[in-house]
C-alpha cells in the first residue's frame, strides 16, 4: 500500500460520498423518513433486500412503504395479525412471504420492549472490541430467537459464524453508524463506533480491492471482509469504512 493509492482512495471517496449519490442507491429508502424507528425499520429490510439491480431494490423497498401505509414505526407497533395478509404478494427474488411474515413478527416484539434497533446490536458490543463481529453474531442469534422461527429466513440474515461476508449487515452498520458532514449515512448510533465497522464485501468491491492489492487471501469469506479492512485502517483506523464509496462507485458505478 503507498501513499498515492491513499490520496487517490480518498479523491474517490469525495467524489461519491455526497448527496447526489442517494437517489440511485438503497439508501433513498431510510433517507424518506425522520424519525429514527423508520429510518431503521425500511433500513435494515432495504439492506436485507439489497442484491440484484439497485433501481429494483428500491422499487421493491417502496412497495413495503405502501404495504406499511407508509409510516413503518406506526404499522409495526400497531398492526394486527390479518393486516399481515396484504403482504402476500410481496416477494423479491428468494425473499418470500414467509420471510416477510417473520420480519413483521420480530419488529413487533422487538419495538414493543425497545426503543431501538441500536441495542440488538451493541448489547452483544465492548468499546474494547476491535470490530462489530460479536454485534453481528449476537443480533443474528437474536433475530431468530423467537419460537417458530423459520429455518429458510436464515439465509437473509448471515452471520460471521457461517463465514459469510455478512455485507448486507455490514452495509446497514455503516449507515446507521458512520456521521460526517457529507449528509449519506446517518449517524445515528452513538453505542458502536466508526473505526469497529467493517467493509460491506460483494462482488463488485471485492474485484476492485483485489486490482488495488487490499486483498491478498484467494477467498472471498468474513475473514476476507476482515483483511481489507484491517489494509484500509491503514489509511484511516477511526473510519476505514469510509473507502466503501471509492471501492463500489469505482466497481458498480465505474472507473473514476
């Protein structure tokens, strides 16, 4: 890694990190609302949702707003069981009914003890821990354990102990989490810090961080997710997330 690899990350970094770059990304979805329980509610399931074409994300993300009369906090506290029913249609690739009918489950019980989806992360957190991976683990195990928990809705909710790159998780963190004053992520939790997050892998980051030399293991894996951050402190160890704009645009959006 030099110095010059570092001023070109961070050039590319600035170009996306700013408020145009929302309305074509995911991030549109939290960005509709104010308050904080709907800006995690349709946070988390766009994030959950987040593979495939982004324009179809996004149009799958608005048709759960409509479903949701379009105040998610107030549809999940408030909502009875037959309301569920008009969800029945709603699929996205391999997220079904079943898996919606599960998601609605756990927010009703989970906002109606909390406050927050901060702390079904940050329970399982020390400020000593060096990255969110026990905050990940221990909300996945948290997610499903209610009784009944469908076994096929685990695929949308990965977890380090699977070895899975757990980039949807990751990518929710870092807009819940990471805060400057360029106005895409929130910032909204104050319980994890910045320098614990972790880079969202997939595809399109993974061969881009491999052409620059910030992952040198041959697989792509959460221990993979592990060395290309851990390369990416080196440029900045109290935000290394931040280097997610310049490796995605670059891959998705295309070579600056």
């Amino acid at each position: 890694m030099t110095s010059d690899l570092k001023t070109y990350l961070d050039e590319v970094v600035n170009h996306y990190n700013c408020p145009d770059f929302i309305e074509a990304d995911p991030i549109s979805i939290p960005h509709q609302f104010s308050r904080l329980q709907d800006i995690e509610i349709m946070g988390f399931w766009v994030a959950m949702l987040a593979w495939g074409q982004r324009v179809t994300i996004i149009n799958k993300a608005n048709e759960l707003i409509q479903l949701m009369d379009g105040a998610p906090y107030e549809f999940i506290t408030q909502h009875e069981e037959k309301d569920r029913e008009r969800f029945a249609p709603f699929k996205h690739r391999t997220f079904q009914y079943t898996d919606t009918l599960y998601f609605l489950e756990f927010f009703q019980q989970y906002y109606r003890r909390h406050n927050t989806l901060e702390d079904a992360f940050s329970q399982h957190l020390s400020p000593l821990d060096e990255t969110v991976e026990k905050a990940i683990a221990g909300f996945h195990d948290l997610f499903f354990d209610l009784e009944h928990a469908p076994q096929r809705t685990r695929k949308h909710i990965a977890t380090p102990a699977r070895n899975s790159t757990c980039k949807r998780l990751n990518m929710f963190l870092r807009w819940m989490v990471r805060q400057d004053d360029r106005g895409v992520d929130f910032g909204l939790w104050k319980k994890i810090s910045p320098r614990q997050l972790l880079m969202p892998l997939d595809v399109h980051v993974d061969r881009v961080a491999r052409k620059h030399g910030l992952i040198e293991r041959r697989q792509t894996d959460w221990r993979t997710v592990l060395e290309l951050t851990e390369k990416l402190r080196a440029f900045d160890p109290e935000d290394p997330v931040k280097y997610d704009f310049a490796l995605f645009g670059m891959g998705v959006l295309g070579e600056k």
